[in-house]
C-alpha cells in the first residue's frame, strides 16, 4: 500500500471516494465472533451428566448489557450466512479505518474535509 503521505491531496480525496463507494451493504454488519460449546442439558440420567455433553453448538458472541457477552445460539443454516456477514463487517471495519486515516492526514495538512 503507497504510503498515504506520499500522495496528493487530490489522490488522498480520489481513494476516500473509492473506498465510500465499495462500502455496500452495511445493512447486514454484524459484530461478535463464534464459539462452538458443548453443553449439559440438567435432565437426571442423562448421558451428559457424566460428561458426555450434548453438541457442540454454534454461538454468536456479542456484547451485552453491563459488560457481560451475549450468546445467541445459531441453528446450523445460519452458520454460513452469519460467517459471512462477520467476514463483510471486518472488510467494512478496514476500508473504515483507512478512510479516517484519510481524513487524518488531511487534517495534518490543514485541507478541509
């Protein structure tokens, strides 16, 4: 990547514009990440009360309330799609990050947005 010093004001706005205009489907973001658990179902006899557990499950991680994560259970069908989507977020989180390094840069030599 050309170092963001080395380029124009006018190449500096050219690639904020580009990297906008890729930002597609932001409608779908998602944040969290996915955990796979095993778990114990608490009925008397079951096999997974000596430590046989059931699964493993699929979990979407995400913040909660008060600083404690939230685990969304995902059924096997959306494991995919939501793979996806966490993948597009962090393409998403990157052209972001090089957009506001963008405008830093600007700012540095004193150019409005």
């Amino acid at each position: 990547m050309t170092e963001l010093t080395d380029l124009s004001v006018r190449a500096l706005r050219a690639r904020r514009r580009r990297l906008a205009a890729g930002l597609s489907d932001v409608e779908t973001l998602l944040r969290g990440r996915l955990v796979r658990q095993s778990r114990r179902c608490g009925k008397p006899g079951c096999h997974c009360v000596d430590g046989e557990l059931h699964g493993p499950y699929t979990y979407l991680r995400v913040p909660g309330s008060a600083g404690r994560p939230r685990m969304i259970y995902l059924p096997t069908d959306l494991v995919d799609p939501v793979t996806g989507q966490l993948d597009a977020s962090g393409r998403i989180d990157a052209v972001l990050a090089e957009i506001a390094a963008i405008n830093t840069e600007l700012l540095v030599r004193r150019e409005p947005g």
